[in-house]
C-alpha cells in the first residue's frame, strides 16, 4: 500500500537501491492494487509485497502464482503470521524457545492454505489445523483449566489473531489482582491498568501464556535481513506503566543492544522457516535466557542509516544474483504490461502551511490626538510601519501625547514600553487605522486612529530543519513514484517572510541545489495572502462563538461540543483557576530563583525578562477575568506559547511553573496544556465558519484564486505530455479554508472532518494527478482536451486502445506536531518532524473529483465572491510607506499593494492601484 511503500524507511531503502544498482522502482500504488484486475499489474522481477491494514495479500499470492517474480518475501506464507498459534508452534519445531501456554481453541483450529502446508511440511514442520473445542474452567479467582491443563496467575491472555492487539495481563489476587489491557500506542500510552479486569475473556480463541518478568524492565525487538544480518533494539516494556518514551521525529525511544549467538542462531532460523527476508520478531530476556514471544513479518528499524545501508546491499547482492538466473520480465511479458503502461504519478500538486514561528502577540490602543493623526502622512488610508527608525516615531508620538496630556497615560506609557522592548526584533511593526467621521456636508468631523502593535511570528531555528527536512524527504518520495514530474517545477510563496522563508529553505534541499535562483520563487500576493475579502465575514462568526461559549447557549452548544469530553463552561473555569494558580507560581519562582541561570541559552530572541512579559499577557487575557469575559480568540494564544516553550524553552518551562512548596511537580501545566489543546482543538477550525454555508463562503474568499488555480494545474497537466511538480506555500488561514472546500465540495472522503487533527506548521494538502496509458498509446504522447476517457471496464485495461485514464487522489499531513508535546525528549534542534501524508479521498476520474469542485463555485447564491475578492483588493489595501530603495525589504509585509515614496495621498493610492491591477485577470 501507499502509506507502507512510501514510508520513510522505505524510501530510505529504495532510494539507496536506485543510486547504487541498475534497478527501477514501480510503486504498484493504491489504485493499482486495489481497483485493477491482478492481470493488469505490471511486470516486475523482484517483488517486495508485505500484508499491512488494508491490503489484499489474496491478490498478491494470484500475481506471484501468475507472474512468478522473485519474492523478497514469501506472500503465501504471510498468511501463516495472521495466527498466533501457528507462529508459536512453527517456533516450538525448529526449536526457538517460546514462554509456556495454554490454547483454548473455539474456532475449529488455524485456517491454513493447503499450498502453505505442503510448504512447512518441506521444511520440517507439521502443524495441526482440525482442532476440537476443550473444556475451559475457572477453577477460582487466580486460575483456569482448560482441558485438563491448568494455569494461574499472572498470566498473558492474547486473541488467537496476530491483527488483533487487545492483548491482557491478569495479575494475582495476592499482588492486588486486577489487569493490565495492551494495545496498539495511541499517542503516548500502550497500556492502562484496570483493577476490574480479573475475569478472561470468553467470546473467542485465545493463548494463555504464562507472564514473564522480563530482565531490566525491556522487550528486545529483533530485525532481520536474510539469514545473514541482524539488528535488535530495546525498548521499555509496555507494561511497566502503559507510557511510551518518545523523540522528536514521534518515535519510540529505543536502544541498539547485541544478540547473543544462541539470539542469533534463532534469528536466522525464524527468517528460513517462514520464508521472510526482511523480518521483525519479538524477544524476552528473562534471568539469562531468551523467549520468542512474536513474529511480525517485514517490520523496519526506524531512522537508522546502518540498517538501511545493509539492507540495501544485502537486497542488491540478492537481486543481481538471482538475475542471471531467470528470464527478465522484459523478454518474458508483453509490453502492455510494462511499467508505463500502468498508473504513474502525472502530476503533484500541494499546498503547505509555512514552518514553524515564534508566538504571534499584539496590542490594541485607539486614540485620535494630533501626534497621532500625523502618522498617516497626510493620507486617509491604513498605514504600516515596519523600520526600526520609523517604529520610533510611533515611540515619539506616544510621548509627545503624554506631555501635553492629550490621551490616557497608562496606555501611552503601555504603548511606548512596548515599541522601546520590541522595535529591534524582527516581525515587530505598527498598523495605524483611521476611522474617518464625517458631517453632513462632508467635511471631516473626527479622525479616530487604531493602533495596533504587532510582534513575533517569525521564523525560529527549528523551521530551518523543518523546511529543509521536508523538501529532501519529498524530493525523494517523487523520485521513487516519477522522478520526471521534477522536470517541470514551478513554487508558489506568499510575500510574508516566514512563508517565503520556508519556500526558500525547502526548494533547496527539494531541487538539490546551494542556491535558489532569484525568479525560482513566484509570489503570488492575489492568491496567497490575504485579501481581506472575508474579513467582516470572520469577524462575525468570532463574535458567534464567542456568544456560542457564554453559560447561558449551554444547550446550542451541545450540537459543536466533541461528545465524551469535559462540558466547555467547567473546562473554560478550570483554565482561568489554573492559570491564576500558575501565574502566582510563576512570579514567586521569578523572585526567589536565579532566573538567568535556569536556562543556559535561548533561542529566537528571547530572554526571561522577555518570557515573564510575554506570559503576564496571557495571564492578565486569562485570569483577570471571570467565565463571562472569556474570548475565545486568545485561546490560540495560549495554546501558542504553550507549545512554543514547551519545543525552545523546555528547561525553564519545567522550573519557573513548578511549586516547591508542594509535590505537583509538571502537573499543572502539563494539565494546562491537555486543556488548552482541547479548546483550541475546537476553537480553531470554527473560526473559519461554525455553519456549512458560513465555511464555505469564508472558503471561497479567502481561496477561490488559489483553488482554481489548483484545477488549473491539474487540467493543464492531464492535456500535457510533461509530467509536472506545483507547489504553494501560504499561511493558516488558507489551508483551514482549502480544507473546508474540499469537505464541503461534497466529495467522498475518508475521514470524517472531525478526525482532522490539528493543522500544525507544515500541513500538506495534496492533489496527486494519476495517468494510465492505454495498450497502444505511447507514453509521452499527446492527447486532446476533447479525447474521451472512458472509465476503466472492472478488472481491465483501459477499453479503447487509444484512451488513456487520470484518477486524482487528494492526500493531506497535519504538519509537525505531537499532541503529547511536553512529554517528548527535545534535542537542541527543538524541531519536530512532520507527520507522513494520509489518504483523504480514494482515488477518483479525474473529471469526476473535479465536478465536485465545480458544482460548489457554479453555485449563484456564492456569484458575488469574485466581485467581493475584487472590490477587496482595491479598497481594503494597506499603505506601507518606505523610502527610495527599500521596496525590497518591505516586499516581505502582508500588504498586497506597497507605494514608493513619503507623503502619499489617497489619490495617488488609487492611481496607482488602478494602473497596475485593475485590468488583472482574476487567477
């Protein structure tokens, strides 16, 4: 499957295969596997096939039975895997040793293919598959007898099904009795202890094995590649305390350990025996000697160079070998079953969030007294004021009002304090907004200013990994699928710096090359920056939510609250006690500790002082009110600065809001944090519309032009012999609302839009264009927009000899994140890696998916949205005044429209605006 073959492992694995061998990779692909006839699956001479959730290993075994291509592993002999019972006794025959058990039988025995026992039988092994039901007994609360075998606790009550990972631990009542259920890890926990769990299970077969307490309080999980090579890993047993230690990548955290000859004797036994070259088995060291308890099939060590080294030259040696001892698939099968003759990546389309940034803070002032008003150089329009040396006349101003006591002190005072602290820092800058009242003639009457101050939200050292890491790993994954949709790239940025920043560091390591050309990046402010064109749209349905978390809307807000979790309104009241409780701990810590000493470095500008300012905001936002004043727009703030110190300031977080005086220890903010999470969870995607109409309006005027630019590229590719790579890079707002539309276009999906996690710095949403070419159109070949694309008869190749096929498949990642952030060991990257891709829709014809689109935008209740995007672009532009030759370094500002030269009039604006844009086409 995708997910399997496209793995990061995997990858690693190929990627060396192809640079050192004369091999080619054919990704058979989802669409391949699971919608085409076997007969229709390409050719090959080498097959590495691996059942996964999913995958149809009947269809599998038919092609190596049809094609009879070289197995890196053995297909058939997977299905002897998928029963615990015969892992165990095919274990026992070759003489691995195993932990004492017990079976209790009610299905009959093992279903085993004939073929599959005729194979063990060659090689030694007899297995038993017509089994009779034996008596099963409680004989009391710590044992059971089944037949007339009997065992006591603690022992290990496992399901019979090797998918099945509800595993149970029965403890002894004079240990305090109770269980322990094991699953598969979700998030950080692979287990949880039950003190009701006494009694076993009955609706089903299981083994009973006899618990083992394992040496150092480690499983060993041991990893072959043929009979020849092995790697084992330790790792902390999941029943110790159900926590799983995890890195920064989201990994388990485990250690390279040595096998003994005896451990690798049974390493190389277990590979021969089930036919598995590329192998994981788990092993138990207990008091000296070691125990099989598991066999997995093709399992790979994760983020390790050596073992994909090896794997790759030992699979190579395996491959060249074989080859000149076998007919190559090329002279064998016709070439309609050729590699291009079967689905093959056309087109990669995708749109990514920038990477991560340090916390967005702002303030809000409103005054309207002269040295104010002299801000806007003479003009009527919104001003923006990013230089060091122009921040100070904002400072000036301020000062200037408090001398002749024009405005409130205290907010001169705040507003000069901060533009002092802050106007050196990148990202720092002032947006002045004037509101004009006028008369009844028409003469100006009152001039009120908004000001707001803006800082952070720039680029931290973690984004530079992060952006560097993603372009590399995506490079690769293209090569394996098409390495010729590299041959055509074109990549998208908006002009504000973080995403440029991103696109910068990314298209590097994503074309291979030092530098990146100075017209490589194409900013496209119409379609990747805001427009402002939802703003009053947003602004209301802010105020909706705001009204939707007030106690008395309890009972409308049970139709958005995530079922199963604690009410919003107790939740709301935990956060504002907590925080008070925090804030005192902060303050207290801050005075009787060195603080300077606490932390040895610091990254992105930041310092204590900066950290206690930064948190006394968010504090004063939070606990200074009471349940009513709660906005839930400055959750996101929170949560932010939350997960900010929690990656780059891990050392002081964990003392400056920890209370000596008592033994809570992280437990407060870690409490914080999982509550914070939850309201941001829910706060964030209804911030882009609570109702459906609501999003999908939002949606279209925040990115109609990026959308149908998308579809754009997709068309224009299906009519182009050229394979192509677009990309967009852009900010929150855009693939929150991308997302939306792709919900609400109505196409089918996967998951359900309240599965989607949170979209985290480098979110991917991903439009794979697929082509297929028919038995005698050559590959390369144009075709005509008019030429017809008959569907794919079932089971078939295409129906006309001339046609040739497109399916889209739309994928998406929710970027670099962990929703157990504080529990993660940081390296001083403090980066986290971003989550592989996930399948949002099945494959569909490409005209199909694409209707769906085109029904929602034909759609005359939204005609207005163009017009709207338009009028926005002309009248809702902000003014960014800069000096001659200092366009360049002001081009990074989210402003669509930037003037040269000082004082600019509102006519010049419009002059300006109207010369250069007005006749643009819409995009």
């Amino acid at each position: 499957m995708d997910d399997k073959a496209r793995s990061k492992p995997m990858r690693n694995i190929l990627d060396r295969l192809l640079n050192n061998g004369p091999f080619e990779a054919i990704i058979f692909g989802d669409k391949c596997i699971l919608d085409e006839d076997v007969k229709a699956w390409p050719a090959c001479d080498f097959f590495i096939s691996f059942f996964s959730k999913g995958f149809p290993l009947h269809k599998a075994i038919e092609y190596v039975k049809l094609r009879t291509p070289f197995c890196v592993n053995e297909v058939d002999l997977q299905t002897v895997l998928w029963d615990r019972r015969l892992v165990l006794e095919i274990l026992e025959q070759i003489n691995v040793p195993t932990p004492k058990r017990l079976t209790m039988d009610r299905d009959g025995g093992p279903d085993l293919d004939a073929r599959v026992h005729q194979k063990l039988k060659l090689r030694g092994v007899t297995v038993l598959r017509d089994r009779p039901v034996p008596e099963f007994k409680i004989i009391d609360q710590d044992t059971i007898q089944i037949g007339d075998q009997i065992i006591t606790k603690p022992f290990v009550e496992k399901p019979v099904s090797g998918e099945d990972h509800n595993i149970h631990i029965y403890y002894h009542s004079s240990a305090g009795g109770g269980g322990r259920r094991l699953f598969r890890k979700v998030a950080n926990k692979s287990s949880e202890y039950d003190s009701e769990l006494t009694l076993p299970r009955t609706d089903g077969s299981y083994i009973y094995e006899e618990f083992m307490d394992v040496d150092n309080a480690e499983d060993v999980k041991v990893y072959t590649i043929g009979d020849t090579f092995v790697h084992a890993e330790t790792r902390k047993s999941p029943v110790v305390d159900g926590l799983v230690r995890r890195n920064t990548d989201g990994k388990e955290i485990r250690y390279v350990t040595q096998l003994t000859p005896e451990e690798k004797k049974m390493a190389a036994g277990i590979c021969k025996v089930f036919g598995q070259r590329v192998c994981g088995f788990d092993l138990l060291r207990v008091g000296g000697k070691s125990y099989v308890i598991d066999v997995n099939g093709w399992s790979f060590v994760k983020g390790n160079n050596y073992y994909y080294n090896n794997c790759a030259s030992i699979l190579q040696d395996v491959f060249l070998r074989n080859a000149h001892q076998r007919k190559l698939s090329e002279v064998v099968f016709p070439k309609e079953l050729s590699a291009e003759n079967s689905w093959r990546l056309k087109a990669f389309v995708s749109v990514f969030r920038h990477a991560d940034r340090t916390p967005k803070q702002k303030m809000k002032f409103s005054f309207s007294s002269a040295p104010f008003r002299e801000l806007l150089n003479g003009g009527g329009e919104e001003v923006i004021i990013r230089q060091a040396r122009d921040l100070k006349l904002v400072s000036a101003a301020a000062e200037q009002a408090m001398e002749e006591g024009l405005e409130d002190t205290n907010k001169l005072m705040l507003l000069k304090n901060i533009l002092d602290k802050k106007s050196n820092l990148p990202g720092t800058k002032v947006q002045v907004k004037p509101s004009i009242t006028k008369d009844e003639d028409g003469k100006t009457q009152k001039v009120k200013l908004k000001i707001i101050v803006k800082w952070g939200g720039e680029f931290t050292h973690a984004a530079k990994y992060q952006s560097r890491d993603l372009g590399y790993n995506l490079r690769k994954d293209l090569m394996i699928m098409n390495k010729n949709v590299l041959d055509d790239v074109k990549i998208y940025t908006s002009s504000e710096r973080r995403v440029r920043a991103t696109a910068e560091l990314f298209t590097q390591r994503f074309l291979d090359i030092r530098e990146v050309p100075k017209d490589m990046l194409l900013i496209r402010k119409e379609m990747l920056d805001d427009s402002n064109a939802a703003k009053e749209k947003t602004d209301l349905v802010k105020k909706q939510l705001y009204d939707l978390l007030q106690p008395e809307n309890a009972q409308s807000m049970e139709q958005y609250w995530p079922k199963g979790l604690a009410d919003p309104g107790e939740l709301v009241q935990d956060i504002i006690v907590e925080m008070r409780s925090l804030r005192e701990t902060m303050r207290k810590n801050f005075q009787q500790l060195d603080a300077v000493t606490i932390q040895k470095s610091w990254c992105c500008y930041e310092s204590p002082s900066l950290f206690y300012e930064r948190w006394e905001k968010i504090f004063g936002e939070f606990a200074d009110g009471d349940r009513t004043e709660f906005d839930p727009s400055k959750v996101s703030e929170l949560y932010d600065s939350l997960k900010y110190d929690a990656l780059h300031n891990r050392p002081f977080l964990e003392s400056i809001f920890v209370d000596r005086d008592s033994d809570t220890g992280m437990a407060p903010i870690k409490d914080l944090y999982s509550k914070a999470k939850i309201l941001f969870d829910f706060v964030a995607p209804l911030e882009y519309g609570i109702s459906a109409a609501d999003r999908l309006e939002i949606g279209l005027l925040t990115s109609l032009p990026l959308i149908k630019q998308i579809v754009e590229d997709l068309e224009a590719c299906k009519k182009s012999p050229n394979p192509c790579t677009r990309l967009y890079f852009t900010k929150e707002s855009h693939v929150h609302t991308l997302l939306n539309i792709v919900y609400l276009s109505g196409i089918p999906v996967r998951l359900a839009k309240n599965e989607i996690p949170e979209l985290d710095y480098l979110t991917q949403i991903t439009f794979e264009l697929y082509e297929r070419n028919g038995p005698g159109t050559p590959a390369g070949s144009p075709i005509s927009s008019s030429s017809p694309i008959p569907p794919s008869p079932s089971g078939g190749a295409p129906s006309s000899p001339q046609s040739r096929e497109y399916s889209l498949r739309i994928g998406f990642s929710p970027g670099a994140g962990n929703p157990n952030i504080l529990d993660l060991q940081m390296d001083s990257k403090h980066c986290l890696s971003v989550m592989p891709r996930r399948n949002l829709t099945d494959h569909l014809p490409l005209d199909a998916a694409l209707r769906y689109y085109k029904t929602q935008v034909g759609d005359p209740r939204y005609k207005s949205v163009n017009r709207r995007i338009r009028e926005s672009r002309m009248l809702g532009h902000k003014l960014v005044v800069a000096n001659e030759g200092e366009e360049e370094a002001l081009i990074q500002d989210e402003a669509p429209l930037m003037i040269v030269g000082s004082p600019v009039g509102t006519s010049g604006v419009e002059t300006h605006f109207m010369e250069n844009n007005i006749n643009r086409p819409l995009s």
